[in-house]
C-alpha cells in the first residue's frame, strides 16, 4: 500500500525570503551557512523561537528524564579523578544538545 502525499504550497517565511536575498547577492550559501541561519537566526531559527528541548519539545535528553543520570556520571568522573590520583586541575565539558542540565546535575 502506497501513502499519498498531498503538498500544500504555504507562504513564504521571513527567513526564506532573506535566505532567497542573500543567495541573489552573493550566490551560493555553504550547507553550513544555511544550517547556522535556520537553526540560530535571532528572528525565525529553530532554537531562538522555541523550547524545542524537554517533554513538551520536539526531543528530551537523557538529563532532562532524570537527574540520576548526571549524578551517576559525576560519581563515575570523581572515581576516574581518583585513580588519576588526584590532579589539581581537570576539565570537564558538557558538549551537546541541551540547556546545561548534565552538569548541573553531575
């Protein structure tokens, strides 16, 4: 059984219209370009205009289910610092997708 798909043309966004702007003026954008303007414009990107994080988002982190998590992992990291014997100084870094719930709960 084949799923038919109806398109709907809809109106053209503010974003699209300068994107549309910007290629005229200057020619091609990267993929990278195009990524950054639809996920971090100020005005109309994915992340500005949105809580796209969380139950009632668009997806949920492992910290955002529970603070179990980052707490285990903090467990986990003092038992390496540990073994390592100590150091004066380490980093840790929270790399990722979120609102800085990992290490808040870690």
């Amino acid at each position: 059984m084949r799923t038919q798909l109806k398109l709907v043309r809809t109106e053209e966004t503010p974003l699209a219209a300068r994107l549309k702007q910007e290629i005229a003026r200057v020619g091609p954008l990267s993929v990278a370009s195009y990524m950054q303007a639809c996920l971090a414009d100020p005005r109309s990107g994915y992340y500005p205009s949105r809580q796209p994080i969380g139950s009632d988002g668009d997806f949920i982190t492992a910290p955002e289910v529970s603070q179990i998590f980052g707490e285990l992992l903090g467990l986990w990291a003092v038992a390496v610092w540990q073994s390592m014997g100590e150091p004066g100084q380490a980093i840790v870094a929270e790399l990722g997708p979120g609102r800085g719930t990992l290490m808040a709960d870690a």
